[in-house]
C-alpha cells in the first residue's frame, strides 16, 4: 500500500509540477541542463529551498537505512515542492505549447512515469524529486530529432536566399547587436529596399523563419543579427546565411558564464568574420581593435568605428555644437543625435551603411531621426517633468554604466534625485557577483537616490556595492519590479528620474 501511494504521489505531483520546468526549458531556448541549473540557482537564493530539498535527501537515506518506505512520501513531497516559489503559469514568461515543446513534455512524461512506476521505490522517489532532470535528459534525446525536423525549414532559407540574393549584412555582438541593427536598417531605408531581422530572431530557427515569412521579392539588405552560446553556432549561421558585411559591436562578459573566458567569446564572434568580403568593427573595444589589425594584415577590407579615434573609418566625435560625423578623416557633417541614442552603435551602424555603398550624405540626414529601441534606454517624459528611462533588455556592464551616467546627466538637467530599479546581471560566470556589486557601487558614486533590488538573484551583490549610499539614500529589496513601481510611486519628487535597468524573468529568483 505504501509503496503504491509513494508511486501514485509521485507521478501525479510530478506531472503537475512539470509545468514549471518545461517554462523554465522554452525560456532558456531548450538548452539541456538550463532545468537543473535554475533548480541549484532557487536552492541557493532560497533557504526554504535548500531546506526542502535536504530534508528531501534525508528522508531519502533514512528510509534505505531504516527500512521505513513511508518516509519516501516525505521524500516525494519534499522534494516536488522545490523551487516553493516558482509558478506554475509564469507571469513574464508565458508557455506556449508549440510542436517543439509538446515533445519535450511527452518524452519527459514517459521518462518520469518509466522510472516512478517500474523502479525500485527509492530510485522512483529520487526520480519525483529530480524532476528538472527528466526535462533536461529529454532536451538533450530530442536535440537529434530537432535538428533533422529543421533541415527542411533551413533549406527553404537558404533557396530563398539564393533566389532573391539580397546584400546581407550580419551583425553580431555581447551587446548592441539590436540596435545596431535598427539603426542600420533606418539609414539604409531612405536609399534601399531593407528588412532587418524581426524581435531578436538571432538563431538558426529564428532566421530561417524571418527569410521564410518576411522577405519580400523587392529585398535589397537583409540585416541579420547573430547571437551565439559556443564556438561555431555563427559559422553555422553564416553558412545559410552568408554575409556581405560582417560587423560586431562589441566584445563583453554577457554569456561569460556559458563562454568561460572573453578570449571565447572573441574566437565565437570572429567567426562572422571568415567569409565576408567587408568587416565593420567598434575599435573603441580593445579587443575588436587588435582584431581589426590582424584582419587588415591578412588582406581583409575593414572598416573601423569609433568615438575617439581620428583615424578611424568612421569617426562621430561630440562637440559643443553637436555630433561630428568623419569619413576617412574628411567631416561630412554635424547633428544632433536623439537623446536616447547610443553614439557607439550610431557610428557602427554608420560604418555598415558605407560598406553596403550608402551614400554618406544621406546618412548625414537621416542621423537626427534615428529611432528610440524598446527597452534599450528608451526615454519616457513625466508629468512631473523628469524621465523615465525603460533599459530592462541591458543586462551588461559596459551598458549599465553608461546608463546610470544618462540618468545622473537627466537629474542635473531637471533638478531632480537618481532612482534605480534593477535585478542586476545574470550569465556573467565568476564575474557576476563583482560586477553587480560594481553597478550598485557606481550608483552610490553618482548620487542615486533609491537602489531597489529586485529579486533574490543577484540581491546580495547589490547589498554589498551600495553599502556607501548616504543618509538621505536607500537601499531597498522587493520581490517584483511591480512591487519597486509602487514603492516608487510615493518617493518620486518634481524632476526625478527612474531608470529601470535590466529584467529577468519570473524562473529567475
């Protein structure tokens, strides 16, 4: 009876609570191992978790040792109540049952009900327990099926691309590749027929589907942004989709934890490099800097971007009178750039324009009306004459700082306090910690009024960085960024400016 209970628990609960992790299995892209990775990330912000999951092993050993598979109950409760508090229907991150998805919960269904009716009952109440893994060891069996089931959607890219042969230009990056990307296909579109890949369409699903669906016959440009989690994703990529001009933005620790060093990441974006006849590199970054000079000495055009350097290709320097644009050293123009716009990306973008035979001084014109991109320090006036500043899809450092110091200028301009909202920044290995306590840190130096942490991720490091701020400042911990809004709304002065930096989905902490 007992052990009929335990594996009847057990498999209905598990079935139940799989919900979660197959949410968790779609939102981090169906990468195997993300499940139990999540799991270990809830235990660690969550004591309750931790707590849950050792009783959970407990129970587990005293069981065998006593002999008593009453105790597997326990075992199988305790152990399906882990993460306590990550939902079943996600509120930022819906599930859709798509084709891929009902596979993944089908195989993952038969794994758990395999092991929870047919094994020994200890083995049956590890299983309950380690859910995530049943989701995650199915990921990894299905990865072949998913492959062969996308070959045909890849082919039909490639014979689209082949038929309409537009320019391509392919834009990869640690951060500002969307951008980058908006930019572009607004200067372009004033000379060009141009469609830039939709949302962050920037895999090989994603890209087959945007040449499949949205590619109209008329195509001139097609922008395709890459993003990569290993060595050899981008030279896949390029393979279907081979470019003209190849660009990257920069070169940072987003996805250090996946990458381990930015010597791979470098090695992972330079891919994009190999076969385009025309390079387009941000040379403010180091990195790209020193690889444009070893692209030059093997014979490679390259076209160098920069803020700062006079012998760049593509020079936008500020001035008192506003943005000067320099090509190959002569001055084309002068503008006023938008205040939500990002100089770097805007000279990149420049860059790639010229190297798909723009004309320079249509690109003069078109500089004052490049587009705010959602959520990318796109700018909100209030009624109280300060700003919102809506940054949530930043999650690096480079662009963190840059937006702390766009909010701190605001405040000076309207005479109003600094208010941060951030979760911090994920995905970052070993330098997570240092650099979320580095972005509170640098919030303390410029004058932030409120730091409001949201969630448990990265709470700590936050903690620790804003240590410094003043007596009339503070350091706050809510649960959601709906909560930090309404904690808000009652401390907001005439001129203030809150600045929502980075968000992460509910089945993070």
């Amino acid at each position: 009876m007992t052990e009929l209970l335990v594996r009847t628990v057990g498999l209905v609960l598990t079935l139940a609570l799989g919900v979660r992790w197959l949410r968790v299995a779609q939102r981090e892209h169906y990468l195997a191992g993300r499940c139990f990775w999540t799991l270990r990330l809830w235990m660690r912000c969550y004591p309750v978790d931790a707590a849950l999951m050792a009783a959970a092993v407990t129970t587990l050993v005293m069981a065998l040792v006593l002999e008593q598979p009453r105790l597997l109950l326990v075992t199988a409760i305790a152990g399906l109540a882990v993460p306590v508090q990550l939902p079943l229907r996600g509120r930022t991150s819906r599930l859709a049952w798509t084709p891929r998805l009902r596979r993944v919960a089908a195989l993952s269904a038969v794994l758990e009900g395999v092991v929870i009716l047919f094994a020994p009952v200890p083995v049956a109440a590890a299983a309950v327990v380690l859910g995530s893994v049943a989701v995650d060891l199915a990921l990894l069996l299905l990865s072949p099926v998913e492959n062969r089931l996308s070959a045909k959607y890849l082919t039909q890219a490639r014979r689209r691309m082949r038929q309409l042969a537009p320019t391509v230009i392919a834009i990869t990056g640690s951060f500002g590749k969307t951008t980058t990307k908006q930019y572009l296909a607004h200067l372009l579109s004033g000379q060009r027929s141009v469609v830039p890949s939709p949302a962050s369409f920037n895999n090989a699903m994603g890209l087959s589907r945007a040449v499949n669906e949205h590619l109209p016959p008329d195509t001139e440009v097609f922008i395709a942004e890459m993003g990569t989690y290993g060595p050899g994703e981008i030279r896949r990529l390029c393979e279907i989709f081979p470019p003209d001009v190849a660009v990257i933005t920069a070169v940072g620790e987003v996805h250090l934890e996946r990458m381990k060093s930015l010597d791979r990441i470098l090695a992972a974006k330079a891919e994009i490099t190999e076969n385009a006849r025309t390079v387009v590199l941000n040379t403010d970054d180091e990195r790209l800097a020193t690889l444009a000079a070893t692209l030059r000495d093997k014979g490679k055009t390259v076209l160098r971007a920069s803020l700062t350097d006079p012998a760049a290709d593509v020079l936008l320097r500020e001035e008192a009178e506003g943005w000067r644009l320099s090509i190959d050293g002569r001055s084309v123009g002068t503008v006023r750039l938008p205040p939500s716009v990002h100089a770097t990306n805007a000279a990149v973008a420049v860059a790639a324009a010229m190297a798909s035979g723009a004309d320079p001084g249509t690109l003069v014109g078109r500089l004052d009306s490049l587009p705010s991109v959602a959520h990318r320090m796109e700018p909100e006036r209030t009624a109280n004459g300060g700003w919102v500043l809506d940054d949530t899809y930043n999650s690096n450092p480079a662009g963190a700082a840059a937006a702390l110091r766009r909010a701190a200028g605001l405040a000076k301009q309207t005479g109003g306090n600094v208010h941060v909202v951030t979760p911090g920044m994920v995905e970052m290995g070993s330098k997570q910690r240092v650099r979320n306590a580095e972005l509170a840190a640098s919030a303390t130096h410029l004058g932030v009024q409120t730091l409001v942490a949201v969630g448990r991720t990265n709470r700590s490091a936050l903690r620790s960085g804003a240590a410094g701020l003043g007596p009339d400042s503070g350091f706050m911990e809510v649960a959601s960024r709906q909560s930090a809004m309404d904690l808000l709304t009652s401390k907001l002065g005439p001129g203030d400016v809150v600045l929502f930096e980075n968000d992460l989905p509910d089945h993070y902490p």
